[in-house]
C-alpha cells in the first residue's frame, strides 16, 4: 500500500504554433491515408494495390517520428543535459532501441 509506483507520473511539452500545426497536419493526412486503406480493403482492391498504399503510410510514419524526434532532440534533450538530468539520454536511447526494432 505504501509503494510509490511512476505510472503517474507522466511528462508532457508545450510545442510551437507552427510545430502543432505541422504535427497535426502530418497526422491528419496519414489518418486520410488509412482511411483510404480501409476504403480499398472494403471495395476488395487488389492486394499489392493495398500494400503499395500501405508502404505509402508507413513511410509517412517514419518521416513523422524523425521530424518529432528531431525535435524532442533539439529541445527536451538538450535543454535537460544542460540542466544536468543525465537520465534523458538514457530514456532517449530506450526509445531509439523500441524504435529500430
């Protein structure tokens, strides 16, 4: 009853207007893309026509997490090495291992 446990404790980042909007923008066209997805699997579109959209949504994907990681680089990271909170490296190389998985 008396343990402490971190599952409470959650971190949140106020972004730029502009960093918002092209987050947003970026998630809204990749929520379009698996909805046009889910529209070929519903007409019964030939499979590689399928695959070919869902590479498409996949890459678009990766070019979100690059762009958000880049950014948690530039600002959350370096403001927190600087601040001396060594222990960001260490969650930023835990998530780069769940990334690359």
């Amino acid at each position: 009853m008396g343990e402490e446990r971190e599952c409470c404790t959650h971190k949140t980042k106020e972004r730029p207007d502009q960093e918002y909007r092209d987050l947003l923008n970026r998630l809204n066209r990749i929520e379009g893309q698996v909805r046009g997805i889910k529209g070929m699997v519903e007409r019964d579109v030939y499979c590689t026509d399928i695959l070919v959209q869902v590479a498409a949504v996949n890459a678009a994907l990766n070019s979100f997490n690059r762009v958000l990681l880049a950014n948690h680089i530039k600002t959350c990271v370096a403001e927190d090495i600087r601040a001396g909170r060594e222990q960001t490296v260490d969650e930023l190389v835990a998530t780069l291992q769940k990334l690359m998985k």
